[in-house]
C-alpha cells in the first residue's frame, strides 16, 4: 500500500511570548491545512506529534521554519498509510514536560551533553555507566534499551524525589537517558544535574531518532516503542536482534499489543496477547468484568 501520509515528532525549548495567544493562532493554522494530531505549546516552548498528508506536513514544516523562533526546528519524520490521529488538539500548558519542580530550569542550557546514536550506542558498550529510561512505566514494559533502569513511576513529576531516593551515591557515574523523542530527557538531565550528578548524557532525538539512524540501526534496543497516536508501538531495532520484551497481562506471553480495559471506569492500558483479549473480553480484570455486570444490571 501506498504510504502518502507522513506523522511528524518535533519539540523545540524556546521562550514564547504570549504563549495563549500563540496558542489559538497556531489552532486555527493546523485546522485550516488539515492535520491531525497533539500539540502543546507553553511559555517555555512547543511539544507535538502531527500526522497528515506530505502535501499538509510540508506545507507545516515550511511554516514553522519560516517562523523566527523555529528556524531550527528539527522534524522526525515517519511515513504512514493514513492520519496516526483521530482529531487535532492544540493545547496551552504551564509545562511542556509537567515536573512541578522547586526550581526553574532552561533544558536547552542546563540539559546534559547530547550523544548521537551512534556515540549512544558506544556508551552502551560501557560497564560502568547507568542507563536511566526517562519514560512511564507501561512504555518502559513495552520495550527499552538493554539494561537501563526502570524508575517505576506513573508520572514524569515523581522523578526528583526517585533520584534523591535511589541514585545519590552514584552522582559520580556517568548517566545515559532516553526518552521517546527527547523532551523529557532534555529536562531530566537537566535535574540530575541539578541535583549533583557530574556526567550526564541524553540521547540526542530520542528513541524515535536512534531506529531511524542508518548506521546503529537501532541495536541494543529491546522489544517495541510506546508511541502517542493510533500506532501504538513501532519498531526500533531493525537487525535480527530484535525482541520481544513486552508480556501478556494476563498469561505472561510475549506480546506487543495494547488494549484499553473495557470497563468505563477504568480503561487501563494494558499489555495483551490476542487469545486473552478475546477470552478476558478487553477487561484487565475479573473485578472490571464484574463492575460492568453490576453496572448494567447484568449481576444484582
């Protein structure tokens, strides 16, 4: 099938002034060219993730290097068969990455040192570094580099309290993060900096960028990437390497496909082998299944 569609990954750090205002206006640009997808925009700078057809995302691209604050604005760029979004959302925030932190941080400034893939997956090699993945925890389940630690929290603004908790008599190590794109990873090196640690590195344009590089060929990457729209996971190590790393919620099978438990008042995101989808119903559990039930009446 013919792929005339394109999704598009992009974040830049840079000051916006009347960043609302920005807000509407850039709004009103994506719903007249067409394109779907998840845009953020805040006083410290913009976060999306577009999809649409390489007629629409060119015409995107060329407006916002035409802008003078994102002349440089780098793109990620995936081909697709159709829109990766249902609908568009443009919308304002306080924090681009929401971190609450106690002090005010410029990621682009105060970030740690950026390692191209190829530099990235050297580091890999080392026994003395610590990998930090900087992502949730369903997307670190889903699939991660090789050896990297998992935090095991729910929100990215749990992170410093993790750091002082677990990593502070390794402040002398270097540390590798990651991230899907490399915002939160911009930021997060940023606070462990902050908070004493000498050698810190971030993988330069994420996850997303290390699969895409011709040379590493995603290598050392272990089962699928989370992704924020219709896809779900994709694949990050292109070699015969490549994993499974993700399990069945249910049955512990390799899988890696994510379902939305069927209950309203739940919707967990879960892992879930196609067998169990069926035979669970989509629920994530026995107790959402008998919730429905009573729900509808079904269980008195």
């Amino acid at each position: 099938m013919t792929k005339d569609y394109r999704i598009l990954l992009f974040y830049k750090y840079v000051p916006i002034a009347d960043a609302e205002a920005f807000t509407a206006e850039h709004l009103q640009f994506c719903k007249e060219l067409g394109i779907k997808g998840r845009i953020l925009i805040a006083e410290e700078g913009i976060n999306g993730t577009l999809s649409g057809t390489i007629e629409q995302t060119n015409s995107y691209m060329e407006a916002m290097h035409a802008h003078p604050l994102f002349t440089d604005l780098l793109f990620k760029i995936d081909e697709s068969e159709g829109h990766a979004f249902k609908k568009l959302f443009v919308r304002h925030k306080k924090e681009l990455v929401t971190l609450r932190y106690d002090k005010k941080l410029n990621p682009h400034v105060d970030g740690g040192e950026r390692l191209k893939p190829k530099e990235f997956h050297e580091y890999l090699q080392r026994d003395d570094v610590l990998i930090l993945d900087g992502r949730s925890n369903y997307e670190y389940d889903l699939g991660h580099f090789r050896n990297a630690i998992k935090p095991d929290l729910e929100t990215f603004r749990e992170f410093p309290d993790w750091i002082r908790n677990n990593l502070a008599e390794h402040k002398d190590k270097p540390v590798l993060t990651y991230c899907t794109g490399g915002i939160r990873c911009e930021m997060l090196t940023a606070v462990l900096k902050n908070e004493g640690f000498k050698n810190v590195f971030q993988l330069d344009g994420g996850i997303v960028t290390y699969g895409q590089d011709p040379e590493v060929q995603g290598k050392g990457f272990d089962g699928n990437c989370y992704v924020f729209d219709e896809r779900v996971s994709v694949r990050i190590n292109q070699t015969d390497e490549h994993v499974l790393v993700g399990k069945c919620h249910h049955c512990g099978t390799p899988t890696d496909r994510y379902v939305n438990c069927t209950d309203d008042t739940c919707h967990l995101q879960h892992l879930s082998c196609e067998p169990c989808e069926s035979e669970k119903k989509g629920y994530c559990s026995s107790e959402c299944e008998e919730h429905d039930l009573v729900a509808s009446g079904s269980v008195l």
